[in-house]
C-alpha cells in the first residue's frame, strides 16, 4: 500500500516535472511533437516577435504567419496564396523533416519543401524575427523565413540575386492591404554589375535606386550615407549579389515594408506612442516613377513641367508633348555626324568631332555599363567619344566610368546628390550652346562686376578706419586668374577683398618658391583640407608652412576662401596663426607660422613618440584645445563652428603648445541662430556628431561631440577609427563608456602612456570626454562648461548617458564585407560630402 502511494506520488512528480519543462522549452520552437494549432501561437525568447494564425481584417481566412508583437505588424506569411478557410488548421514538422502547415483534414497545404533532410528536425521562432528549421542533432539550419521573406526587410536579411542561374530572393508585396497574397509588385537587386535596387510593377521597372557605388544608390539622394544607413550591397564571391541592412541606431527598431501599393517604406518604432513612424518612402515625388518621362529627357519633380527634353533633342511628337503626355520622349536635334562621316568618307573626325553636354545633379538613365575604375574623368570622356555606339558617359568616383548606348531613360533632375551626366551632342549643337553660355556669361560677369564695385563703394563709406592703399598688383592678378568655371566663390572672393584690404600681407610667390625649394616633395609637412602642406624658409630665417590649393581640385578653392575669411580674423594662442598669403594666377597659397612639432596624430598614435607625452602635457593638450573651441564658439567676435575638429588639425608648437588649424571647414555664424540645417555635410567619420552625420544639423554641440571624441583619444592614447580588435565589438566610445561604468578604466588605456598614480585625474578627464559624446546633443556641455569642468570648478559631474556609435559597425551586421568596402574608413581623411536625408 505504502509503495504504491509513493510510486504514484513519485510518477505524479516525475510527469509534473516533464510537463513544466516542456512548457519551458516549448515556448519558441515546433517539433512534430510540439505543434502549434489554431489559435494557438508561439513566441521569440524576447518576446517581440510571435508565429501563429492570424486573419486579416474583415477576412475569414486563415494565415499562418510572424507578426511583431508590440502593435500587431506581420512580418512574413507562410500560406500566402493557400489560405485556410477555417481555424482548424496546425503547424508541424511533417515525417520527412519539412515545417509545414496542415488544413482539418491532414493535408498539406504549405510546405518549406526542403529536398534532402535528415530524419528529426526543429523549427525555432528567433529574437531577430527569422523563423529557423534546424538538424536536431546537428543544429544545422536547413532553412529559413530570412531567405524566404514576404514583403518586409529586416535586419539581419538578404536580399539576392545570382547572376548565372538567375535566382532570387526579393520581397514581393501583398495584393491588397487586407489580402496578404502575392501582389504585383517586387523588390530586387538588379542590374548585377552596377548593382542597383528595383521596384518591379510584373515585369516592368517602377522605381530604381541608380547604380551602387559601394556606399550609397546614386540615385537617392535622401538616402543616408551607408555609413550611418547599414545599407549594404556586396558581391559574395560566388555570383551572388546581395542588399542587407543593419541597425545603426540600436536605440529604436525599424522595417522595411513594400506595401501594396508598390511603395517601399521605412517605418521606425516610435516606443512612447506605440507607432510607426513612415521615415522614408521609395515614391515621395513624381519623378520617382520609373521612366516618368520617356526616352532623353529628365524628370524634375520641381519644375513645372515636370518633364523637358536633354538639350539638343526635341520632343518626338510635339502635340502629346505640350498636352503633357511623355510617354514618347524626344528625340536628337541634330544627327551626330562625327561618325557617321568617318565611317562613309572616310575623313578625318577632327574638325567635327562631336562634344558632350553636361547633365548636372541627376539619376543617371537606366542601363549604365560600367568600365573598370578609372581615376580621370578625362579618361571616360576620350573612351566614349571613340566609340561611335557610346552616347552618355557619367564618372563617380567609387565606380569609374559608365557608359551607355541605348535610349537613355529614367534620368531624374535632384537639387543636390546625383551624378553628372555627360550627353554626347553634335559638335554644331555645342556652338549654339557656347554662344549662349557666353551671352550668360558675359551678362553674369558683367553684374557681379557692378555688385562687387558697388559693395566696395558701400564699404569704403561705411568704413570709419580707412584702408591703408593697398598693393592692387594682387587683386589685380586674383581676378585675372579665376576662370568664369570659378563663379562658385563670388561671395567668398567679394569677402577676401575685404579682408585683403584690412590687415593681411601678401607674399610674393617667388619668395615662397625660394623658401620651400620649389615646392619639393621633401618638404611637405602633411595634406591639408585642400593641398599639401609644405614646410619653407623665408630668407631672414623665418620657418613657415605653405599651404597650397592644388590646382587640380575645383573644391579646394572655396575652402581656401572660406579659410581665409574665418582664420584672418581670429587671433588666439591656440589657433594657428596665419602670416599671409599669396595669390598669383593659378597658385593660391596660405602661409601659416611654422608647427615644429607637426600634428598631435603623429604624436599620440605613434608608438616611439606618444611615451614622451606625459599625463601633464596631454591635460595641458586636451584644455588648451578646449580653450581655442571655447574662442571660436563665443569669444570671438563671431560665432564660428569648427566642422572638422581632429588630431590631425591640431598642430603642437615647440613646446607642444596645441594650436587648431584648418578652417576650411569652418561656418560663421551672424549671432543668434545657434542650429543650422546644410545639405553638404563635410567633416571626418569618427569625429562627425549622430545629428550632423545623419540630419546634417550642426551647432556647436557636433563641435563639443568631436572634442569628446579628441579628448578620449588624447586620454587613452588610442585612434578611434582603428579602434577594434575582434573579441571587442565596440568603438573607443562604446568601451570607455563601459569602463567608465565599471569604474575601472585602465583596459582603456594605452599601457605605455597609462601613469597608475594619476588614476583620479585620467578618470575624471573621462568622464568629462564622455559627457560631451552623448548621443543627444542637448545634454552634452557647452566648451565653457567643459573648461570648468576640467579646471575642477565644477566638482560634481552628471553621470554621463550612453555615447552616439558605441557598437563599431562590423557587429551590427552579421556579415563579414571586402576590404575595400571597409565601414570604417580606418584612415581618418575628411570626407568632403555625403547626403543627409
Ligand atoms: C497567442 O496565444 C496566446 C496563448 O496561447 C493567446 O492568449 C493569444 O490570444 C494568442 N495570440 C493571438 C494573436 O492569437
Ligand atoms: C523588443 O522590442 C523592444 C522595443 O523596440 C526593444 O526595446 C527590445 O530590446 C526588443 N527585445 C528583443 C529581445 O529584441
Ligand atoms: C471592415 O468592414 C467594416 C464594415 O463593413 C468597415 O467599416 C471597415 O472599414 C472595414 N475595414 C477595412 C480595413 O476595410
Ligand atoms: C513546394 O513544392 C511544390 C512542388 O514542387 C510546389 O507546388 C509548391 O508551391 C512549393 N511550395 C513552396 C512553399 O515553395
Ligand atoms: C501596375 O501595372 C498595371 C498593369 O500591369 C497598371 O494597371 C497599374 O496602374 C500599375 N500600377 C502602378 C502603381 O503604376
Ligand atoms: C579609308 O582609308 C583607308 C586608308 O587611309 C583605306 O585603306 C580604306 O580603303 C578607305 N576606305 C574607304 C571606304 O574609302
Ligand atoms: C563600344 O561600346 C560598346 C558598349 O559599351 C562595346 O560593346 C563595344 O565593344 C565598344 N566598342 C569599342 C570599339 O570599344
């Protein structure tokens, strides 16, 4: 009697224990054993994504599908075009191994269909929302919803195309909102080598991202720099070509949706409201549909009419045209005859070779070749003009030339972004079109001139201390040298002959050849924003440094104009003093006081030199840095915002004195507006704020963000854009950040600069750079806050919050990527544009 009790209490136990374990195991995975049926569901680990049945609105039908938990978003659908008319239906793993879903009567009406299975197999619904068919035993995966999806883009997904055997993973839509069939529109990487990304309508083309360059579509141009979108394009190697994307903003959690309207959205999780917020759209403008306009012309959603022929064609049929039908396009003007003439009379081309017209600021047309990387832009120009079927080239330079031979379609007019697009005309053509430009040219030049002489005038009368004459030879030569392509700088110029005429010396060009041997190699100190940096000795023995605009680069001249204008009027001991400059036809040059020291990279990252930097000069570096952003940013009589604060633009003096040099980034600021929107968004990876990186806003706090980021290199004696090893996913931020948290920092820091005694000091200097990289611009300090802070004024610092860029980006994806196409860019040079959205 006793032992039967106690076995049964025993085996009441045993099945007891069985059945809380299953429930414990059971709550993310389908076994044959563990099947899920109607209305029952199973949910990730973490609780955000759950499998189950669900009906649409107003619909009976049963689906078996992934949903994102918090506010009821599916995700991904199994039975998309077999669905269950009744809520009798289960999933399983069927006797082979395949996931599948049954109807009431046992059949089959959807399977994963995997060929070769081994007997026992397991289906786990993941964290990342991936529903995954595993080996038991081996834990392979035999398949996945990732490689399947429905219509929406996760992290963690790819999207592929497969340039021999043609296969595709892509996302196609729903039929309708509340029918999650298979519609009509898809999404795709096409076009596999100049990869771009499509929206098909069946078979035919409805938007197009514009070719690839390896860090963002050519043709979108609100699309965020790759950098800080995780988009990704990559060539696996084997023909495959596949898109993924990757958090880069752990903060919130976003999808890609591709509605049924064939609109493909990005939607982000707001968590407060508990909705979806529409954070970009494939269709905002008309011109975004694909080929809007037909055959050589250009889309311009801002124009009215929205769509013109190229120059130097003409609509095909005038009458459709005018009542705003384009579906027929245009047509060339005037017959190109430069080959047509060699191949008949067989006469020298030369004398009516045919031009190139220039489409600035466009999605390039469809169809592009791309020939390999080409450093010239020269290069693509000679290549197409020799090949009688070439007729449009473009350059970029991540993808070298393109080319192209057909009709050229879908080619869309941007106000910023975009490629160049060179049109070839007949050479007659370009003679109308250079007589107009020069009319233009003439008109414009000639009322620039009266603006610049009436400014003059203005300012002359204003003006309570009169200039002192100055050497007119140097303006003279200035204007004389600038070619009409130069227009660009007008203001700066009407600027510079303002500063030119208060207190500025000009040197005489002859001497600088003299004083740095005649430019040699030998005596470049380093490249500056816009040339290299030469080192030069003026006959009384004075050491300067020449920087030199080079004449190749178009860009560099109004860097050399804006850095003219701020630094001339700065006067600080730890800002870079400017001796003069000179100016004489083609050469421009800045001549700044002599930095015998060179900058404070090749000082604290360079292993025999950083040991002579001892705790004591880096707080001495790190405040007066601090103390020449602080003149910047109110001291002066202007506000000015640095853009392009790091190592390499802080030179040390003989007694490594810092001293911020290159303003060629610079933005004055009239007073009082103290936040400032610019679609050019200049500055280096590594240093460059969350807000201006990624919205292109700019205040002093992106300039206090890079000081933090200066401030924990100099601290630490680590780069950190170069800051990751492998067992470490985290950027030098990320990792103080969770050493400052741990409250022990010395992992941090570089052993042969790290002084133990100094513990408190190092931990506090820290602290503060960690204040100034948070992630919200609002509650980093202010420079002269930062200036209390380190001179102890203000004891009690506030914890600070989690840095912007903790993770470094190799972790946010799962995937490895080529070199060349590197995230991070692992040599700090300045980018000079990426689009912000
Ligand atoms: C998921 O399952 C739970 C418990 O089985 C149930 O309460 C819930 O209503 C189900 N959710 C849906 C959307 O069917
Ligand atoms: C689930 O979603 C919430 C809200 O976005 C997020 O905070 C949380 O980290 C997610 N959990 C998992 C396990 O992904
Ligand atoms: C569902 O049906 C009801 C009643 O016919 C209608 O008012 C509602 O708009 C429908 N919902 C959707 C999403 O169409
Ligand atoms: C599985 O294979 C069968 C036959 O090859 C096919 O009819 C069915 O559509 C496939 N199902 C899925 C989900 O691919
Ligand atoms: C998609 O194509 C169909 C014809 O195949 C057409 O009727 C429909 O208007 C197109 N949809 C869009 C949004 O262009
Ligand atoms: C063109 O000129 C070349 C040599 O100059 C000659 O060999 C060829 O026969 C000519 N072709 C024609 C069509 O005249
Ligand atoms: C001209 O360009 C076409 C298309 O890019 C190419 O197929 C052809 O080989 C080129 N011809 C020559 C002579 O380079």
């Amino acid at each position: 009697m006793r032992i039967t009790t106690c076995t049964n209490l025993f085996f009441v136990l045993i099945t007891l224990c069985l059945v809380f374990l299953d429930v414990g195991i059971a709550t993310d995975i389908v076994t044959s054993s563990e099947f899920i049926k109607d209305p029952e569901n199973i949910t990730s680990r973490g609780g955000n994504f759950t499998l189950g049945f669900f009906s649409p609105e107003n619909s009976t039908n049963r689906y078996v599908g992934i949903w994102w938990q918090p506010l009821f978003t599916v995700i991904w659908v199994a039975n998309r075009n077999q669905p269950l008319r009744d809520s009798s239906g289960s999933v399983t793993i069927s006797d082979e191994g395949n996931l599948v879903v049954l109807n009431g009567q046992g059949q089959v009406i959807w399977s994963s269909n995997v060929s070769k299975l081994g007997s026992d197999s397991t289906c786990k619904l993941l964290d990342s929302g991936n529903l995954v068919l595993q080996e038991s035993k081996s834990g392979n995966n035999l398949w996945q919803s990732f490689e399947h999806p429905s219509h929406v883009f996760l992290p963690g997904m790819k999207l592929a195309s497969n340039k021999r055997e043609g296969a595709k993973i892509n996302l196609i839509s729903w039929r309708n909102p509340l029918n999650p069939s298979l519609g009509s529109f898809s999404f795709s990487v096409e076009r596999l080598s100049l990869p771009e990304v499509f929206i098909w309508n069946e078979t035919r083309p409805y938007w197009r991202t514009g070719p690839w360059n390896g860090k963002v579509f050519t043709g979108v141009p609100t699309m965020r720099s790759f950098y800080l979108s995780g988009i990704r394009v990559e060539d696996d190697g084997q023909g495959n070509v596949d898109l993924s994307y990757a958090y880069v903003d752990e903060a919130g959690f976003s999808i890609n949706i591709l509605n049924s309207q064939g609109n493909y959205q990005e939607l982000k999780w707001d968590g407060e409201k508990r909705e979806w917020l529409v954070t970009w759209n494939s269709h905002q403008l008309k011109c975004d549909v694909y080929g809007t306009c037909g055959p050589f012309a250009s889309c311009n959603s801002q124009k009215s009419p929205t769509c013109s022929c190229l120059r130097g064609f003409e609509p095909r049929n005038k009458e459709e045209w005018n009542r705003q039908i384009w579906t027929s396009g245009c047509v060339r003007r005037i017959p190109l005859l430069q080959c047509e003439r060699a191949n008949n009379l067989n006469t020298s081309a030369d004398n009516i070779a045919d031009g190139f017209l220039k489409l600035q600021m466009v999605k390039v047309p469809d169809f592009a070749d791309g020939s390999a990387l080409t450093l010239k832009p020269d290069t693509c120009r000679s290549q197409c003009l020799e090949n009688c079927s070439c007729i449009a080239y473009s350059y970029d330079a991540e993808i070298g030339c393109m080319s192209w031979t057909g009709n050229l379609i879908d080619i869309q007019q941007f106000s910023n972004g975009g490629l160049d697009l060179y049109i070839r005309v007949a050479h007659t053509e370009l003679d109308k079109e250079r007589h107009m430009r020069m009319i233009i040219t003439v008109t414009v030049t000639i009322g620039t001139a009266v603006v610049v002489v009436c400014a003059y005038i203005m300012w002359r009368k204003i003006s309570k201390h009169h200039a002192r004459k100055r050497n007119s030879k140097g303006s003279h030569q200035f204007n004389g040298g600038g070619t009409p392509a130069e227009s660009t700088s007008k203001n700066a110029i009407v600027e510079l002959s303002q500063v030119k005429l208060q207190e500025l010396s000009i040197f005489n060009f002859g001497k600088l050849v003299t004083a740095t041997n005649n430019f040699h190699p030998s005596n470049i100190l380093g490249q500056g924003g816009f040339g290299p940096v030469y080192k030069g000795q003026l006959q009384d023995g004075q050491e300067i440094a020449v920087k030199r605009l080079s004449r190749a680069s178009g860009q560099g001249l109004e860097e050399f104009m804006n850095e003219v204008v701020v630094i001339s009027k700065l006067q600080h001991r730890n800002l870079v003093r400017l001796l003069g400059c000179c100016i004489e036809g083609e050469e421009k040059m800045l001549i700044y006081e002599f930095m015998p020291n060179k900058s404070l990279d090749a000082y604290i990252f360079d292993p025999s030199k950083n040991e002579l930097l001892v705790w004591k000069k880096r707080f001495n570096i790190i405040e007066g840095v601090a103390r020449g952003l602080l003149y910047l940013h109110r001291d002066s009589r202007l506000k000015i915002i640095h853009r392009d604060l790091k190592a390499s633009n802080i030179l040390l003096d003989g007694e490594l004195n810092p001293k911020i040099s290159d303003f060629g980034m610079a933005k004055i600021f009239g007073g009082t507006d103290d936040q400032v929107n610019t679609r050019r968004i200049v500055g280096t990876y590594g240093y460059m704020s969350p807000e201006y990186a990624m919205l292109g806003l700019f205040s002093e706090k992106s300039d206090v963000f890079s000081y933090g980021v200066l401030l924990l290199e100099i601290a630490s004696g680590r780069r950190n854009s170069s800051f990751c090893d492998n067992e470490n996913p985290l950027t030098l931020l990320g990792f103080a950040w969770m050493q400052w948290k741990e409250n022990n920092i010395s992992p941090l820091m570089d052993p042969r600069v790290y002084d133990p005694d100094l513990y408190k000091y190092i931990f506090r200097c820290i602290h503060i750079g960690l204040l100034c990289v948070q992630e919200s611009a609002s509650d980093r300090p202010t420079m002269a806050a930062v200036i209390s802070m380190l001179n102890s004024e203000i004891v009690d610092l506030p914890p600070p919050r989690k840095p912007a860029f903790i993770l470094t980006q190799d972790m946010l994806g799962s995937m490895s990527f080529k070199k060349g196409n590197s995230l991070y860019s692992l040599n700090p040079v300045t980018i000079s544009e990426i689009q912000g959205r």
